[in-house]
C-alpha cells in the first residue's frame, strides 16, 4: 500500500475537499485516515509553578535521585 499526505478541508456537509486533485490512477478505492488537530490550551505557568518545579528538581539533584542518561536510553530488561 502506498501512502500520501494531502492537506483537505471539512464541508458542511462533512465531506473532505482535498486542497488539489491526486494524479493518481482514477475510479480506484482508497483506505482515508482522518487526523484532526486537537486544540492545546497552552497556557504559561506561573512562577511560582516554575519555582517549585526547579526547587523539586534541585532538591532531586543535590541528594542524588538521579538517573545517569545513558540509562535512560538503555533497553528495559524483560521479566
């Protein structure tokens, strides 16, 4: 199966209207996969947020809670 990415728009009627026609071979079935943008509340944090945070983590660093990187990267063994 061969897949392209095209950007379409959503009708009233609920239709998907691609931005430009495909070239492709015509009155073939295809498999459509919708993908609709979730809205994101990026909303800042304060800064007392912010400092807690980095409290936290200062306090995490400075009595060794602490994960070496290479770690992180490391395969999770299976039980």
């Amino acid at each position: 199966m061969k897949a392209l990415k095209v950007m379409a728009s959503i009708n009233e009627q609920g239709q998907l209207m691609l931005d430009y026609p495909l070239e492709l071979e015509t009155n073939s079935r295809v498999e459509v996969i919708v993908l609709i943008p979730e809205t994101i509340d990026l909303q800042e944090p304060s800064k007392t947020e912010v400092l807690a945070d980095f409290q936290q983590a200062w306090h995490e660093a400075m009595t060794g809670q602490t994960i070496p990187v290479a770690q992180l990267w490391e395969e999770p063994e299976n039980d």
